[in-house]
C-alpha cells in the first residue's frame, strides 16, 4: 500500500476515531528506492504496526 492509499485508510479511520492495525512483515521489500514503503504508524497517530525494525 502506498503511501496515499494509507493517508486516506487514515482519514476514514480518524473519521470513527478506530485505530488501524497493518501488518507490514513485508516492508522494506519493495524494488524501488530505499525498499521501504509508506508505514501507518507514520501516516496516522491511531496506526498500529506490526513488522521487522528497518535496518537501514
């Protein structure tokens, strides 16, 4: 998920007052740039992540 995509998972959930939970085990595998993709918890105060510490 992109970073745009989670900015709006975001605005839906903010809207409610829910919390999200992503599972990100798979983070830091992307082909472009530095590998990491957008991460909820840095897109939204509620986001909850869950996945490997970045090693970079």
């Amino acid at each position: 998920m992109d970073g745009k995509f989670l900015t709006e998972v975001g605005e839906i959930a903010r809207s409610v007052g829910a919390f999200v939970l992503c599972d990100e085990v798979y983070r830091g595998t992307d082909q472009e740039g530095n590998g990491y993709t957008a991460s909820v918890a840095d897109v939204y105060e509620r986001g909850i992540a869950s996945g490997p510490e970045p090693t970079c």
